[in-house]
C-alpha cells in the first residue's frame, strides 16, 4: 500500500473578516493553506461545516490508518482490544473536531 500523499498535518480552519473559509498547516514554522474558498457562494454554515470536516481530516486519517494497521498483526485479542482502544479515543477527538466541538 502506498503512503498518503499530501501536505503534512495537522490542519486548522479559519476564516476571515470576509468570511471566506480555509483550511491551513504549520510546515516547517510557516502557516500553509491548504484550501480557501469565499463564504458568499454558499451558506455560512456550510462552509464552517466544510473547513471543520477538512481541518479534521489527519487525525481521522491517522487514527483509521492505527486501527487497520492493528488488524491482522499478530496481536492478542486482549492486546489487540487495548491498543484499539486508544486509536478510538484519537478517532472520536477527530470526529469531534469534525463537526465543530470545543475540545
């Protein structure tokens, strides 16, 4: 399987006094955007709701790609269930940050 390729993470949403939303990553000390769009062509909540899910998307990324990793790793059942464990509680912080939650 090939690795993901695309701008490393974590990405953060933003928006303006224009309220054009984006979505942007800290690479190498410097503010990255990874994709702005202008707030007008749709409604205001959606485009909130757009930069949330895409600001989330790494850890989502990341916590799925832990789970999967663990299956079929030789792992015990007890074992494999506490590792599991802590990815789900990364996976559910991502979805968290996804629909827009204070964490």
């Amino acid at each position: 399987m090939s690795e993901l390729k695309a701008t490393p993470g974590p990405y953060f949403r933003d928006c303006n006094a224009d309220m054009a939303f984006g979505v942007y990553a800290v690479v190498n000390g410097e503010r990255k955007n990874i994709v702005n769009w202008q707030g007008l062509a749709r409604p205001y909540s959606d485009g909130q709701a757009n930069a949330h899910l895409l600001a989330a998307s790494w850890e989502m990324y990341d916590a799925l790609k832990a789970i999967t990793d663990c299956y079929g790793s030789g792992l015990s059942v007890d074992k494999f269930i506490e590792v599991v464990d802590d990815f789900m509680m990364e996976g559910r912080a991502a979805l968290s940050k996804a629909r827009g939650e204070k964490t």
